[in-house]
C-alpha cells in the first residue's frame, strides 16, 4: 500500500525524520522520496478518526484552556528544554537508548532499528490521515506571535505525531524489554510533552497521540506478520544480550 503525499506532509515528516541513521537491511523497505511504505497496516481501513474523541470546539472554553497551557509551557521553556525538543525530533530506535542504553542503535540491532521504522511509517501514515480528516489548526495558526522553538509544520495539529509515535515504539520496544516497560512508557510521555513546550501542538493532542498509538498498537500485535517481525528483533536483543539494558 503507497500513496503520494503532499508537501505539507512531506515536511511534517522531514521534521521527524531529521537525523535518521541510514542502514543496509533487506527485511526493510526505505521510504522513497515524497511516500511512505504501509507494511502492516491500511491506514485507510484504521481511520484514526472515528475513533478518537474530537478536539475541542473553536472558540470553546476548552480550546482557550488548551492554548493556555501551551502559553504557559513555551513562557517556562529553558534552554534544556530546547536541546531536548532538538534531540526528540527523529523518530526512530535511537531515541531510547536512554531508556534501554547504548547498544540500542541501528548500527548494533538493525533488525531492531527496522521494525521501529516500519512501525512508525505505519503509525505516520495513519496519524497523517487521521489530521487530514480532524483538520484542527496549529497553535501558532492562531496566535502567530507564539514563540515556537523549531520547524513550524503546515500540517494539521489533531493528533500529534510524535506522541503517537513515542506511546507506540514504547508499546513494541516494551515487548522485546519488558523489564523497561515502566521506564519506555515514562520516556515517551516526555518526548510528546517535547510538542507543547516547543509550541506546535495542544495538550489535548498529546493525549489523542496516545489514544492513537494504543489503537494501532492493538492493530500491530494482531498481524502475522509484525509478530514474525517482532521475533526477529527479539532474536536479534538476545543474541546481543542486551535484553536486561541497563
């Protein structure tokens, strides 16, 4: 399943993909210029949307508490909380190795790295069409004097990509390491929580970000083919001796 996305798209995901180490894996299927590769999931059959509870209504007292709160997160930023914002913006395995140590890398598990990959190509894909249908506006589309730290997307806010990334590489790295599960589900609240400080998304779209990755997740542990995949990665962590990380 490929489909052709937009340039707003194309550079909401260039923002998560900043960084990205580059590996030779036959299992994987880069994602060619301007798409994103479907392995386990039909996005279009999942559709995000029907199933996450709305945002709120424009001009409710519900959106102005949300912008708020995102006010009050970019008025309190420090310069700690912009070299994290910096380091979070790849999507990919090598975020955790704060939680799970250094030998989670793509250069020392590749197969690991890979179905990270595919995991959030799948999980982009969905989240992209689900903001396409939800169409919430930005933060800083209304109140452009925000004082974002970063890339401002032209994609949609509802839900955040990153938080829904961050929730759904914890649900799978916390198959292959259960003993950090606590420590991956903590990690990926913070690096959601990234999004509001830096001023692109509402606190309301963290949660639906979670609420996401919990369904796509339960979507990913039912197909054959993720589980094949998934044992591979478990295989790979063993032979490393790296399931007991740090």
């Amino acid at each position: 399943m490929r489909r052709r996305i937009t340039g707003a798209e194309r550079r909401a995901r260039a923002a998560c993909l900043a960084g990205l180490v580059v590996f030779a894996l036959p299992a994987v299927a880069p994602a060619a210029a301007g798409t994103l590769h479907s392995t386990y999931i039909d996005p279009e059959v999942l559709a995000l949307q029907r199933v996450l509870p709305p945002p709120p209504e424009a001009d409710s007292e519900m959106q102005r508490a949300d912008l708020r709160a995102v006010e009050a997160a970019v008025g309190a930023r420090t310069p700690d909380d912009e070299r994290r914002i910096t380091a979070n913006l790849p999507c990919t395995l090598d975020r955790f190795t704060e939680v799970l140590g250094p030998a989670f890398t793509a250069r020392a598990m590749p197969v690991t790295a890979a179905l990270i990959e595919r995991v959030f190509q799948d999980g982009e894909l969905a989240v992209l069409a689900a903001k396409t249908a939800i169409g919430r506006p930005r933060p800083y589309t209304l109140e452009p004097d925000l004082a974002t730290y970063g890339h401002r997307s032209d994609s949609t806010s509802y839900p955040s990509g990153h938080a829904t990334f961050g929730h759904l590489a914890a649900t799978v790295l916390a198959q292959l390491v259960p003993a950090k599960r606590r420590a991956l589900f903590a990690f990926a609240v913070g690096y959601g929580a990234n999004r509001m400080i830096a001023g692109t998304h509402f606190p309301s779209d963290l949660e639906a970000g979670r609420i996401a990755a919990a369904v796509i997740a339960e979507a990913l542990l039912r197909d054959p083919r993720f589980q094949q995949d998934l044992g591979r990665a478990r295989a790979e962590i063993a032979a490393a001796g790296a399931a007991s990380a740090r």
